[in-house]
C-alpha cells in the first residue's frame, strides 16, 4: 500500500463519519446569502461521507474522484439519486468547466492536492466570487478517556508515526500559505464545530481499516497488532461514542 491510494481500502470507507451539520449549513447560509445559490462541487470526494451531507443540506452539482474503486463506491450510494453528478478527475483537473459551480470543497483530503496547482483550478471552475472549503474532521481524542488510550496504542506500536494530515494540526498560518497563494482567493475563515457519531464495534473497527497513512507507515504486521489491541479495549461495549470535530477553512474567489 502506497501513501494516497485508497483502492484496497474503498471498501471500508463508507463507515466513516460524516461532517457537522452545524459547519455547513453555516458556511452554506453564508455563501448563498452572499453570491446567491448554484451548483456544489465535492472535489476528492472519495465514497462521498461529505456529498451526502451537502446533498442531505439542499444542495446538488458535482462529484469528482479520481480513484476508481471510491468512485464505483460513492456511485452505489447515490445509485438513483440526482443529486450529484460522479465524474473521474483530480483537483488539479478536476475536469469541470470555466465558471460552473458557485461552492468548491475538499473533505479530508486536500492536505493531498499540489496545493498550488489545485487552488489555480478551484479559482477556474468556480463562478467569479464563489467559494472554495477545506474541510476535515479529526477525532476529538482530548475529549475522552477511551480514545486517548487507543490513541496510545497506536503510537506505542509506531512511535516515530506522522499523520499526513488528520485535520487536527492544520493550521491557519498554513493554510493562509496554501489558499492565498497568488492572488486567487481572499478573505480566509475559520469555522469549527464538535458533533458525536455512535458506532457499532464492526463499524468503528472498519473506520481504522479505512485509514492510508497509519497503514502505510505501521506495515501489516503492526498495522494488525494495532486493530487487535483496539478490539481488546472496546471488546465490552456494546456501542462506541466517537467525538469529532469538523474544522473548516473558507476563502472567496477574487474573480470578478
């Protein structure tokens, strides 16, 4: 398994959480109280946890995946619904047209872009003044007891881990670097909300089956100590309480 690809793990994906409400009907609100309502695109849209919060909120437009196996997933989900239309690309091309949609965003993913590249194409497809969101969503592993010590767990079997981005170290002197750069967009917020998902054990061990960067960095045979040793811990309960977080960054296109 290489850093990025998600091929073997599509199949867990759709275990994940989804976003806060809260953020994106806020940011939503925002956007259509400012330039008016229009088409959404969910750029790196993987099996699509956020196109089915934006579709679930009112909105409708575009999703593009480039990896193939998240694409057949996100496509079963939304199998005989209009909302979103699935299309292959990346968000360096995303494959859309000049000035199509009025809300670009990137769930959890765009710390994998070639940010420079990337913000050039959100600038391109998005009408003049629309928006673009970063989006993640990183456990709130300070919150609770349960997960600071399966956090533990992990790091004790790969100590020199580093996450390529779970959300939870963003920062906004980093993304003001990345989403300013120059001269596309303005104007960067911040807006961040807690939400909690209740998730069986089959479900909660499935969203650690779905994670690239520990797989990659831990190998197999670490990787599945790990799971053995998460599955000890909550072997008794019969449900697990999951705090998130959604942390988002907004900018406004200086297109005119």
């Amino acid at each position: 398994m290489k850093h990025g690809d998600f091929t073997e793990l599509a199949k867990y994906y759709g275990n994940r959480p989804g976003y806060s409400k809260t953020v994106l009907t806020c940011l939503k609100n925002h956007i259509y109280n400012t330039i008016g309502e229009g088409r959404t695109a969910d750029i790196g849209a993987g099996t699509g946890k956020l196109t089915e919060n934006l579709a679930e909120i009112g909105l409708s437009g575009f999703a593009v995946e480039p990896n193939e196996a998240m694409r057949t997933e996100g496509r079963k989900v939304f199998k005989d619904r209009g909302e979103f239309i699935w299309s292959e690309g990346s968000a360096e091309v995303t494959g859309l047209t000049d000035n199509c949609v009025n809300w670009a965003l990137m769930g959890s993913s765009f710390h994998w872009t070639d940010s420079k590249k990337a913000i050039k194409e959100f600038y391109r497809i998005l009408i003049p003044e629309g928006f673009f969101t970063a989006i993640w969503n990183p456990r709130d592993i300070e919150s609770s007891e349960l997960h600071k010590r399966i956090e533990d767990v992990v790091y004790s079997e790969v100590p020199g881990m580093k996450r390529v981005s779970s959300g939870k170290t963003v920062s906004m002197e980093e993304m003001r670097e990345k989403l300013l750069y120059g001269g596309y967009f303005k104007d960067i917020f911040y807006l961040e909300a807690p939400h909690t998902e209740f998730m069986t054990k089959e479900r909660y061990m499935n969203t650690w089956r779905s994670v690239n960067d520990i797989q990659v960095q831990a190998g197999e045979e670490r990787f599945l100590r790990i799971l053995t040793k998460i599955e000890d811990i909550i072997r008794d309960r019969d449900e697990i309480e999951v705090p998130y977080r959604s942390r988002s960054w907004t900018v406004q296109s200086c297109k005119k």
